[in-house]
C-alpha cells in the first residue's frame, strides 16, 4: 500500500544519473519550494545508484553508491526513480521497488513497452504508483492524457512523430538538400544523434513509444516485437525534392489505428505527409502527437521530445503527483491494461503512395507501368518525369489510396519488367 508520512518529507531513490538523472535531481533541488506548495511535502534525495564510483561528480560522495538493489529494498525510501533505461538490470529493479512498498516514475520506454502491462498490473495490486509520462515524449505530457482526460474516446487513429534525433536529420535533409549520411554526421558531431543511431534512425525508440500509447489507448499491451518498422536510411534528398514538389513532406511516423474489435495495426515508418498537416509543420529535433478520437476529433501535443531538462520536467512531474496521492492517503492511481492484443498486418492497409523508378527511355514504357497498376486496381493521382541521360528517364508516381498487397504485387511486376532499370524507392502516404 501507500505509505502515509507524517514528518512531510518524501524520500527520494534515483537509479542512473545520466543526462535524465541529473536533471531530474537538479529541478528537485531547484523547485523545492514550488513542489513542497503543491504536494504539502517536501522531497530529499537521498541516494544515487550509479555504475562508475570513480567519475568525478559534484555532489558528496556519500549520496552515490553502486549497490543499486539497495535502493529499491531500503525501507526508508519511499519513491524509487528509475532512469537507466533498457531492460536488464531496470526490469528487475522497478518490480523490486514495487514489492518493496515503493513508488516508481521510470522514464524507460523499452521497459514499458515490452513489460507495462504486467509492471503496472503490479503496482496496481500493491496501492501503488507506477507512472511513466517521460517514458514518450520527453517534456510532452501524452501519457496522462490517455489515461486520463481522453479515456471516454473511442480512439480512431494515433499517429506521432515519436524520435527528435530522425525529425532533426530529416529536417536538415529538406532544408539543406543533403543526403542522409552526410546530415547523420553532422547530428552526430552537434550530439543530436549517438555513435550508434540504430535505436533512433532505423525505427526502434519509434516502435517502443508508440506501443505504449497504443496499448494505453486501445487497453491492451502491444506486443512490440511484432509492429512493423521501417527506419529512415533509404531516403535521400531526391525524395525530398519530389516530396516537395509534389506538396508533401517526409516524416518518421509511428502510427496506431483500430481496425476492429481488439485489433489494431501499429506500424512505424517513413511517410509523405501533405504540408498543410499539423504534424508536417514539426521541425528539428521537436516531438508531436496526433490523436483522433471519436468525440474529441483532431488534438495535437508538441514540444521537445528530449534532453534532461523537458524529460526531468515529466519525471519531477509525475513525482509531484505520487506526493499528492500520498498526501491524500489515496490507493495509487496505476491504470492497468492488459495482454492478448491482436495486431492486424500491413496487407490490409488503405493508403496513398508514392513511387519513384528508373527505366529506359523506350516508347510504351509509361504505359506498361500504368497498365500493370490498372490490373492491380490501383489508380495514379499524379506523376512527374524527368530525363536523366540519353538512355534513362524518372518516373515517380501518386497512386490513389489502394491495399498495401496490391501495391506490392504491382510493384513485382513492375520490377520485373524488361524496361524499369530500379525500383529507386517508395513510401506510404498520409491524408
């Protein structure tokens, strides 16, 4: 259950105290005043778990140790947060605190996304809170929202640009006509990118924030591992200036849509969006979620998706609202969601599409390519040519909205075809 204090003082275990952790513990010590105003507690760190005892740092020496178990089973602390990150040592560490009769605010989303139903269906049984707000959206508040003040929708479709480091290469891409290599290591050296961008650039921190939303959204866990994900590496500055001239703009999306009854297609990849879309205005390394709901309609969230001070700002926040159920004596307000999600393929999808080829400039070649979209039911809604040398020619075409299936059966077809040089690329399109 919840502890209740009477000495008005909440003690506070961080574990990892990186770019997050400083953060967090510099606005705790910065806004004390102002949260002890809004909680009636005050909030004292008391202990620092951290890998390396020999880093120099600022603070004593006496609130760092790297037993970090002792954190989360030390019966004086009365909110563990948790800000490693991955899942391995921090899954094990969040449900001990939790056994322990302990709070958690985790900024974790890989933890989340593949453990949250299970974690937060533990902390509900033990009267505790388990929040997660940082774990999506850095500084963005997208979680409560969906757990609390949208929760009477049924919501339609969620579609979100989810990672500031692919926004902010992408971005640069666009504005600067460069290709994604040299824009990657220009973001590398700025430190908006790491070493190793996996995680960013080809779609997993995507698909674990949008699996949360979702399995937030529709109530059921999402397993992660079977969204479907595509990264940004394939595109270039010529898709950009087709992009462009055609009225659209390029965005790593993470998208969840119902599609019925417990079943949702979550899907994350690169996406023409047309440029009067709110989410097409987001630039650089900002963040923005949409949200459909069946009586809310369109809603939008943006702001910095991360850094230490917009995430510290949703950890210290749910923090303040663990004071406030404490100080209320109040159950914890862990909202569970549970397991079974069915997720729908990509077969099925209905949407627009762009497509860029290289073929030889023949007669009859456009017709051949137009003929085969036509035995597909696929029908074109624009197309641009250009001539590259005395032999070769671009096409890039606009479809109508058509299944995924019968765009890629068209797209064999074509490929297959003695004239078509390369398929050069092709991406989904959003209305």
């Amino acid at each position: 259950m919840t502890q209740v204090r009477t000495d008005k003082i909440l003690r506070v275990g961080i574990l990892g105290f990186g770019t997050v952790g400083s953060g967090a513990y510099r606005m705790i010590c910065d806004n004390q005043s102002a949260i002890s105003r809004k909680t009636g507690f005050g909030f004292e760190v008391v202990k620092i778990g951290i890998k390396d005892a020999t880093k120099e740092r600022d603070l004593p020496r006496s609130i760092f140790t790297t037993d970090l178990e002792s954190i989360v089973t030390d019966p004086s602390i009365d909110v563990v947060l948790e800000l490693i990150g991955g899942v391995d040592p921090a899954g094990d560490l969040v449900e001990k605190a939790l056994l322990n009769g302990k709070n958690v605010v985790t900024a974790n989303k890989e933890l989340m996304a593949k453990h949250g139903s299970r974690l937060v269906q533990l902390a509900k049984d033990k009267g505790l809170d388990l929040h997660y707000e940082a774990a999506v959206g850095g500084g963005i508040p997208v979680v409560q929202p969906l757990k609390h003040q949208l929760a009477g929708n049924d919501v339609l479709k969620i579609m979100g640009i989810l990672n500031g480091t692919t926004n902010f290469i992408l971005t640069a891409m666009e504005e600067e006509g460069a290709d994604f290599k040299e824009v990657l290591a220009d973001a590398q050296a700025k430190g908006y990118a790491e070493a190793d961008p996996t995680n960013d650039v080809d779609g997993f921190d995507t698909a674990y924030k949008i699996s949360i939303l979702a399995s937030i959204a529709f109530g059921k866990q999402v397993p992660v591992e079977k969204v479907h994900r595509e990264g940004i590496r394939g595109i270039t500055k010529i898709d950009m200036q087709y992009a462009e001239m055609l009225g659209y703009r390029i965005k790593l999306l993470g998208v969840a849509d119902a599609v019925g009854p417990d079943r949702v297609r979550v899907h994350v990849h690169p996406v023409l969006l047309p440029k009067n879309h709110p989410l097409a205005a987001v630039r650089g390394v900002y963040n923005a979620l949409w949200l459909h709901g069946d009586f809310v309609g369109d809603v939008m969230f943006s702001g910095r998706g991360a850094g230490s001070d917009p995430t510290a700002s949703a950890v210290v926040g749910d923090l303040v609202d663990i004071g406030r159920n404490i100080a209320a004596n109040g159950p914890g307000s862990a909202i569970p969601y549970g397991v079974g999600m069915e997720l729908e393929g990509m077969d099925s999808l209905k949407t627009s599409y762009y497509l860029r080829v290289r073929v030889l400039d023949r007669p009859m070649v456009l017709g051949q390519i137009a003929t085969t979209f036509g035995k597909h039911n696929i029908s074109l809604a624009a197309m641009e040519m250009k001539t590259l040398d005395a032999e070769h020619g671009e096409i890039v075409f606009l479809t109508h909205p058509c299944l995924e299936k019968d765009f890629l059966s068209s797209l064999r077809e074509i490929d297959a075809a003695v004239d078509v040089y390369e398929i050069c690329n092709w991406f989904r399109v959003e209305a």
